[in-house]
C-alpha cells in the first residue's frame, strides 16, 4: 500500500530521478566503487543535511526551513542558467 501511495503522489521527476534503479546494477556498482571516497563524502554530507533538515522540521524551525529551500532554488537557477542541468 506504501508504495502504491508513494507513486499517487511522486510526479514526472520521480521517474528521472530513480532512473539510476531501472540501469544496469553491474555498471553503476562499479561506477560508485570506483568514485568510492567521492562518493563516501558527499553521502556523509547528505546526511547531516537531511540530520539537520529533520530536526528543523521536528522542531518547527521555519527559518531554517525557508533558508535551505532558498539555497536549493539558487543553487538549481545557477546550474540551468550555466547549462549545467
């Protein structure tokens, strides 16, 4: 039932963004080993964002909230306007 929910709410961008899913295993097993420090970084990175993303949302810090999505928006006009997305 989860994912069917999952799916009902996930747009257009759900499906590029798992694109990765419906590649080759093999290939991108040896893509992420072969980047692995690279990779371990910016996972570890990730996880403190979403660390902190989650107290704020916990703890109803709006201004935090509002910031990152702020960031989010800037970093994403930057790389359309570079051409780099």
């Amino acid at each position: 039932e989860t994912r069917s929910e999952v799916l009902d709410f996930a747009a257009s961008g759900f499906r590029d963004f798992t694109r990765i899913a419906a590649s080759d295993p093999v290939m991108w097993r040896d893509v992420f080993l072969s980047n692995r420090e690279a990779l371990l970084e910016m996972l570890a990175r990730f996880m403190e964002d979403a660390q902190a993303m989650a107290r704020a949302i916990r703890w109803g810090d709006e201004d935090y909230i509002v910031d990152r999505i702020q960031r989010g928006r800037a970093i994403r006009k930057s790389l359309i306007e570079n051409r780099q997305a």
